[in-house]
C-alpha cells in the first residue's frame, strides 16, 4: 500500500470516528428531551396535569 493510500484510509477511519461521535451524541441529546416530553404528554393525556 502506498503512502497516499495509506494517508486516505486513516483520513476515512477519522472522518467515521468523528461522524459517530456525533451522531452519538445527536441522539443522546434528542433522547434527554423526548423523554420528559413524552412524560408530561402521557400525564397530560391522563388528566393529572393541564
């Protein structure tokens, strides 16, 4: 393997790293709001809150 192959593939190894780190923490904060979210719906929907 070339240097500049060599070079490419641990650009890509690095670019998919960082993008799931990202996408891991995308859903870590869409998943701390749904979730109260959600409960204050349902408490609504019962009729306990307004």
């Amino acid at each position: 393997m070339t240097r500049s192959r060599q070079r490419a593939a641990a650009t890509l190894g690095g670019m998919r790293e960082f993008l799931n780190d990202w996408w891991r923490l995308l859903k870590l904060i869409v998943g701390s709001l749904a979730i109260p979210v959600v409960l204050w719906g349902l408490l609504v929907w019962a009729g306990v809150l307004r």
